[in-house]
C-alpha cells in the first residue's frame, strides 16, 4: 500500500473508532452519524489536510459507495411485503406513486428556471439525482415512539423503495444527454439492458436464492452465521451479474431484494420467526457502515470542494430542493387523506437527501456530464444542507410533533394518524433499514 493509501485508510479508521466509542452517546443527540462522517471528510479532503481526493482515489472510492448502496437498495426491497403499501390504506404508496415524480419533475423546473448554462435532459437529471429519500438523515423523526405509526411507517417505506423507484429515471436521463458513456447506447438499449435485463436477472438470482436458503434452513444444512452471508452473496452476485451484462447492478439488487425476500417469507421457520428478517442483519449492518463511511467520502471529495465555488444560485437551489420541491409534492399526494397540516408539514419536511444522491452524484462525475461541474456543485450542497438541517431538527421536531399527537388524540375522536396499523407496523416496527448502523 503507498503512502499516500495508508494515511487515507488510517484517518477512515480513526474517524470510525471514534464515532464508535461515542455512538451511544451521541444517538440520542442532533449529531447524527452522517453529520459526523460528512464533517470529518471535509476535514481529511481536498480543502482541508488533502488526505483524500476523487483523483487519486476514485477507484476505491467509486467502489465503496456503489457497495453502500447496493447493499442498502437490497435489504430495503427484501424487507418490504405485499402489504406495506397498503398499510395505513395511503401513505406510502401516496408518497411513492404521487410525491416522488411531482418531485422529480419540481426539481427539474426549479433547475430550468435558476441554473442557466444546463440542458433540458441536465435539468430532468439533477431532479432525479436529488428526489430520493434516505431516512438515515433524520432517524428521530422516522423511530421515535412519540411519532404515530402510521406516519413512521409511511416515512420508513418511502425511504426503502423511491431509491430503486428513481433509477429508472436517472438512468433514462443520462441516455438523452449527449456525450455521456450512457448516451452511446441510447435511451432504447439502457431501457433494455439496464431495466429489462436486469431486472430479469435480478428478479430470477433472488428468486433462486431464497429458495435454496429456505431449503437449507428446512433441513438443517445451513448454520445461522452462514446464513447471513448468503445473503450478502445473493447481493452480490446479483449486482456482478447484471454489470457483466452491461446493465445496471443496482437495478438488479433492487428487484432481487424483493424476490428473495418473498421465497424467505414462503417458508416460516419452526421457532415462529419471519424467515425474510433474521438473516438480513449482517447485510443491514455492512451496509449502514459503508453507508456511513461513504459520507465521509462525500464530505471530502464532493462537499469540500463545492464550498470553494459556492454561489448564491445553488444555495436557493438547495433551499428549495429540501423545502417547495419536496413539500409541496407531499401536500398534493396527501390531498384529501384526511392527514392535518401539522402531519402533512412533518411528512413533507424529513424528506432528507442522502446515500442515494451520493452515488447517483458521483456516477454523474464519472459518465463526463457536460455540465458535471455545476451538477456536482448543487448535489453536494444540497445534500451537506439536508445532512446539517434533517439530522440538527429531528430530535427536537419529533418531540414537538409528538406533544400536538397527544393533544389531537385527547380532543379528536380517532384522528386519521391514529390509524390502527396491521402487523409489524401496529407493534411501531420501523422498516427492516432503520437497524442498520446509524
């Protein structure tokens, strides 16, 4: 290893030692663990001690934060069951169907019309990079007990799915821009080999997968231990697979992750527990520490560097991107719901941009977008700006939150957020995500 790799690996460790020995202290405070690792990297990146820098380290890099997500996107979609859209009767799927391409498309005028010198594809691009959620940002207000269920539930699964729901989007848009790698394909031939294909790899290696581990587990073939590297190994292999065939390895785990954990479910093992949860745990937490060491990434080589060229236009931009371009697309998606304007304002709110926009962020860097520089610039600020301001107010907003929830429920007869949740949301079981590392 050269010098210059060892340094970098040993401010990483040290960073994560010390948020480690202070996790428990620190979990209950406005510090999250993103702030940290997002602070530090600025610390250790270009601008501060130049320990860690895209341009020497971009392989590593690149490398860590794909896994981060792969493995995030994986365990949320094999977490997820048939019924978590329809829990609470609208939320979720209000958010997912409704919110998430008014979003998409908010973010693309508020692009055309404060970001002079992109293209209309550039644009649709950016709105798509900053749409996705990451419920990591604002844990407090997606966990508390003193939030309804209903409203943690809606929050935990919006967070697990509109990542994958997105890809599509983001994938589509880099096709159209010219003079990206994806461009030379086409918009016809991503659509196939990045959305059919792997979708259909991802779908029958998760399928397959799951099957042979509920057949082990039956049997008694498989330790519990082994158990949990299976599921890292479907992961994998379901991301290498579709990246051989040129198609997208997250598109891939996405949909694995849902047909693995539906061939889990199938089989219900003799001590009563689901089969799809247990052997998740490793995954989840792999992925939460790569998740968390991937925002110290983005702290040094994206966020550093954009805070040297910061200009009054991305700052509006991120401003509106973390409050109109979110919030009023949650008020349109919940019209009629019967959800009241203190809900509707919370909902609206924590919808913190994070590890999703990272690596969507970086991807737009590597394909050589024209307009990479500013691109670059407004994701990093937008997502430093959600990092700082979801992590700082949800202690604080799901307490407030929850005093007016108790207030409504002594005065209102059955509010709408009072909603009685079936399953594991009526037990106020966040979504398989929230036990990652955080």
């Amino acid at each position: 290893m050269s010098g210059g790799h060892a340094w970098t690996g040993a401010a990483v460790a040290a960073v994560t030692a010390g948020y480690g020995l202070f996790s428990r202290r620190l979990a209950s405070t406005p510090v999250s663990a993103p702030l940290v690792f997002t602070g530090f990297g600025v610390l250790i990146g270009p601008i501060g001690l130049g320990i860690l820098d895209l341009g020497h380290d971009a392989g590593p890099v690149l490398t860590l934060v794909e896994a981060a997500l792969a493995l995030m996107i994986f365990t949320d979609s094999m977490a997820v069951r048939g019924g978590d859209l329809r829990t609470g009767a609208f939320l979720p799927l209000r958010l997912l169907v409704i919110g998430l391409p008014l979003s998409i498309g908010a973010g693309w005028l508020l692009a055309w019309s404060l970001l002079p010198g992109l293209t209309l594809w550039e644009f649709a691009l950016l709105g798509a990079v900053l749409a996705p959620t990451d419920a990591a940002l604002g844990k407090t207000a997606c966990s508390s007990p003193r939030v309804p269920a209903l409203v943690r539930h809606g929050l935990n699964v919006e967070s697990g799915l509109n990542d994958g729901l997105v890809l599509p989007f983001f994938l589509l848009f880099l096709a159209a821009i010219p003079g990206t790698v994806a461009s030379q394909e086409g918009v016809g031939g991503v659509f196939w080999r990045s959305l059919v294909v792997s979708g259909v790899v991802g779908l029958g290696l998760g399928q397959v997968g799951g099957r042979l581990l509920s057949l082990a587990r039956v049997r008694g073939w498989v330790t519990d231990e082994w158990r949990q590297v299976v599921v890292l190994a479907v992961a994998l292999c379901a991301y290498g697979v579709a990246a051989a065939l040129d198609g997208s390895g997250f598109i891939a785990t996405w949909a694995g992750g849902f047909a693995f954990g539906a061939a889990l479910r199938g089989s219900e093992p003799a001590d009563g527990r689901p089969a799809g949860e247990r052997p998740a745990d490793l995954a989840e937490y792999l992925g939460g520490l790569l998740g968390n060491l991937s925002f110290l990434v983005f702290g040094a080589v994206l966020l550093g560097p954009a805070l040297e060229h910061l200009g009054w236009r991305i700052v509006v931009y991120a401003v509106l991107s973390l409050t109109v371009v979110r919030m009023v697309p949650v008020a349109l998606a919940l019209a009629g719901s019967g959800m009241r304007l203190p809900t509707v304002a919370y909902v609206g709110w924590f919808g913190p941009r994070g590890l999703a926009s990272v690596v969507f962020g970086l991807l737009v860097v590597e394909d050589s977008v024209p307009g990479t520089a500013l691109l670059g610039q407004v994701v990093a600020v937008t997502i430093g700006l959600s990092v700082l301001l979801h992590g700082m107010s949800a202690p604080g907003l799901a307490d407030r939150y929850g005093n007016w929830f108790d207030v409504a429920k002594a005065t209102t007869p059955e509010p709408r957020e009072a909603q009685a949740q079936e399953g594991r949301a009526a037990t106020g079981t966040a979504h398989g995500g929230s036990r990652r590392l955080r």
